[in-house]
C-alpha cells in the first residue's frame, strides 16, 4: 500500500477534527436541550456580539441557510431558553439585533472552558511563527470550504452519482 502524501494526511485530520467538534456539539447540544442548528446559531451569535458586530435574524438565517420561518422559530426558542436576547439599538427602531443573554455565557463556559484551559496547554508548545502558519492555513481552508458552498447554493442542484 502506498504511502499517504502530507496533503492526504492533512485532509484527513481536518475530516477528524470536524467529526470531532461536530461530535462535541452534540454533546453540548444534547446537553442543553437544543437542535445542533440551534448551537451553530448560537456560536455565531456570540462570536459576532464578542466581536461587537452583532448579527440581524436575517444575517443569522442566511449564513445557516434557513428560509425566514425557520429562522425565526430557531431565535424564538434560543430567546426563551434564555441564550438569546432581541435588541433594537439602531436609530432604525425596526432594524432587530441578536445578542448572547448572560445564561448563554455561563453555560458555554461551564461546558466549553476546560476545553479552552487544555487547548491553552497544547498552544503552548509551538512557537510563534508555527502558530502564525497554522493560522494562515486554517484561515485559507475555512475560506475554501465557505467559498465552495456559497458556489454550491448560488448553482444549479447537482445530483451526486454513486461510485
């Protein structure tokens, strides 16, 4: 058997390392009573209101790819979970904001922060300019994945063909 090339190796740790995290979603998910669209919702919430960019319920839905009803459901559920909270600060009273509620960062932290206390561990081993081009790369790859389905909803429905 041949063996793998660094380009094989590396999409092969990124496929574990998504099935990993998507598995640690549904832990978290599970855990917490909510759908594993919920949590994607629920991160881009937080990371856009830590960012201070905080996300319209139509920006939320888009990047999900849910239709208007579904995103509105989605936000009513994390808003009477408590994860969610509906904001109007915008001279334009219409214009509706999302920000993480106080219990969102409780529990994500609680669930989340000895994950963070061991990945701090493990970045501590590599030097700067490893963690600079670890950067670049993940950076270029999750570009290249956002690019390619932002390609795949724009186009006409492919039909996959088994093998």
């Amino acid at each position: 058997m041949p063996a793998r090339t660094r380009r094989e190796d590396l999409v092969a740790l990124l496929q574990d390392y998504a099935g990993e995290a998507e598995l640690l979603g549904q832990e978290f998910a599970g855990r917490h009573r909510l759908h594993p669209t919920d949590l994607h919702a629920l991160l881009a919430v937080m990371r856009a209101d830590s960012a201070g960019e905080p996300l319209t319920p139509g920006v939320l839905g888009a990047r999900l790819g849910l239709s208007t009803g579904a995103t509105t459901a989605l936000v009513d559920r994390l808003e009477r979970a408590g994860h969610v909270r509906r904001s109007r600060e915008s001279t334009d009273r219409r214009r509706v904001t999302l920000r993480q509620a106080e219990n969102a960062a409780e529990v994500g932290g609680a669930f989340f922060g000895p994950l963070g206390a061991r990945m701090d561990a493990v970045l501590a081993g590599f030097d700067d300019d490893e963690l600079a081009a670890a950067a670049r790369f993940l950076t270029a790859m999750n570009a290249l994945v956002a690019d390619y389905r932002a390609d795949l909803a724009a186009g006409p429905a492919q039909k996959s063909t088994p093998a």
